[in-house]
C-alpha cells in the first residue's frame, strides 16, 4: 500500500473513531481537590459554551490548515487532521524566562521534546511556511500568576512584544500510527478524557524551574505492548517511548482509577496500563515555579507543521 494510501485509511479511522466519540483532548487540566475559585477546572468546563463540535474537515496539507485557522475557518482541536505531519504545544514567555525554560527542555527531553525555538520577538516558525504562531493555533490559553485567566483564538493581543515562543512535539503526532496498527485509544473509545497523573519521577530542575514528571496513560493489551513501544519510539519528538509499563506504584502512582487530572478509563483484564511522558508537564512546571504570565496552546489545539510526524529534530 502506498504511503498515500494509508494516509488516507488512517485520517478515515480517525475521523470516524473521534467525530463518534467527541473525544476531549490530552491537557485538559482539572484541579484534584475540584472546583473553587483558587482551584482548576477542566478546561473545556470552564470555556465550552455546550454546543455541539461541527463535522471535522480535511484539508490537503498544514498550510491548507494554517490558512483556514488564520481565516476563522477552523477553530476546532487537530487531533485527526493533517496525520503524517507533526503536531506541538505552545509555550510563549517573556525573554527573561527563555534561557532557563530552554535549559530546562534540554536537560528534560522527553517530557518537554523541543521541535522549534523561536528567535525574541519572531512569530514565523521555520517548521510552518508562512505562520504566524499569533493565529495560526485554533485556540490558546493565556496564563497570569499561575492561573488560567483566558482562552482567546487570537493570540495578538496578548503576544510580548519580547516574547520567545517554544515549539514541543505532541503525542498526536504517533496516535495515527497506532490506530493504523489496530492500538485502540481508549479514551476516544469511552468517550473520555486521558487519565493523567503526578508523579515521584524529578525533572531535571533548570534555573528557576522545577517540578515532577506528569505521565498519561494508556491501557495496553499485554499482547500488544511490544508493538506499542516500537511504534512510539519512532516518535522520540513526541515523547517517544513509556516511561513505565504496568506497577504504576514504581513511579508513585497509588489507584490508576484516581487521576490528578482527566478521567479513569476502564483497564480490561488482558491489559496492563501503559504510562507516557505528558505534556502537562511543562505546563504545570511553569505554573508551580513563579511565572507571571505565559500563553499555551489551548488543550488539543496544536500547531501543525510541515514536517513528517517522525521526523528527528
């Protein structure tokens, strides 16, 4: 079969397993000890108006998809879109945080697997023909003292004019890959979020952050485990390979079926939990050292680059 071919197989599984399940996206933070005022909610809570998400499209290639993104004609999560192409989270901060935040990424590569540094005040990433990281997102969060102030699709207003933007590889960017390989994903599946969970596991701390490792998890049929981390550690710019398999107590994990943040997801008796680095991490390491303001991605709404899915940065 042509790489064309199962390009197009997979975007069709895709489309049908998500646009079933209205599948909430990795990142979507929910505070542990629930709602209140000092406290996070699920994101989507916070900014979903309750309608319903309308038919995904498809577009020919990132560009295609940047374009209608910057036109207002897309505004919806890219999980599904563009597969074969690699996906990233956002990061943006004020200069004075960038040498740090980037010491940080190097020393914690697989949590934080850097795609792209922006040069100060540059918004055109070389990874993107013709973006503009401001609008060529669905959705971003802004961030101040640590909290969640707002989600905008239009970044412009509230880009520093000394801002440094950071590219870090998505697990979206391998899902594809395991659908293709018949891997179910069994948050789309239950119609769920993906179970996150803190960690006894130390990033590598840098300047002035620091913080532990979040993981997500997967359940995994034993049988199948092999074949999942050959396919991920292809994919070393999305986090690559598990940090743990099964005895999630080893990483201190105490109940899988109580996540810090997302939702449970059934374990079925054939299957053994499959634990990845997160992209949660830097976010939360970000939020725990101090930073008085910063924009993400907004959860699921990546940035799509022209570069194949497993490419090697």
């Amino acid at each position: 079969m042509s790489t064309e071919a199962e390009l197009t197989n997979t975007e069709r599984r895709l489309s049908s397993l998500l646009l079933a399940s209205g599948q909430p996206q990795e990142g979507s933070l929910k505070n542990p000890n629930g709602e209140g005022p000092d406290g996070y909610r699920d994101v989507r809570d916070v900014f979903s108006d309750g309608a319903p998400e309308p038919p995904k499209l498809s577009f020919a290639s990132p560009f295609e998809l940047r374009r209608a993104i910057r036109a207002g004609e897309f505004n919806t999560p890219t999980n599904g879109m563009c597969p074969g192409f690699m996906q990233a989270n956002l990061i943006v901060l004020e200069e004075k945080y960038a040498f740090d935040f980037l010491l940080f990424c190097q020393k914690n590569k697989q949590a934080c697997p850097l795609v792209e540094v922006l040069d100060v005040g540059c918004v055109e990433a070389q990874c993107g023909r013709g973006s503009d990281l401001r609008v060529d997102l669905p959705k971003y969060c802004i961030y101040k003292n640590g909290k969640l102030e707002s989600e905008v699709h239009d970044a412009t207003p509230f880009w520093p004019k000394n801002a440094v933007a950071f590219l870090i590889g998505c697990s979206f960017s391998y899902d594809g890959a395991l659908l293709a390989a018949d891997i179910p994903l069994r948050s789309v599946e239950q119609n769920k979020n993906v179970p996150m969970y803190k960690t006894n596991v130390a990033t590598k701390p840098a300047g002035i952050f620091h913080g532990n490792v979040v993981v997500s998890m997967k359940p995994i049929k034993a049988t199948d485990v092999a074949k999942e981390v050959l396919i991920t550690s292809q994919y070393p710019q999305a986090h690559g390979p598990p940090l743990c398999v099964g005895c999630p107590q080893s990483i201190g994990i105490g109940d899988v079926s109580k996540p810090d943040w997302g939702d449970a997801v059934e374990i079925l008796e054939d299957e053994v939990p499959v634990f990845h680095y997160c992209g949660v991490t830097p976010q939360q390491v970000l939020m725990e050292s101090g930073v008085d303001f910063f924009i993400s991605h907004s959860p699921g709404h990546m940035f799509v680059t022209d570069l194949p899915s497993d490419t090697v940065v």
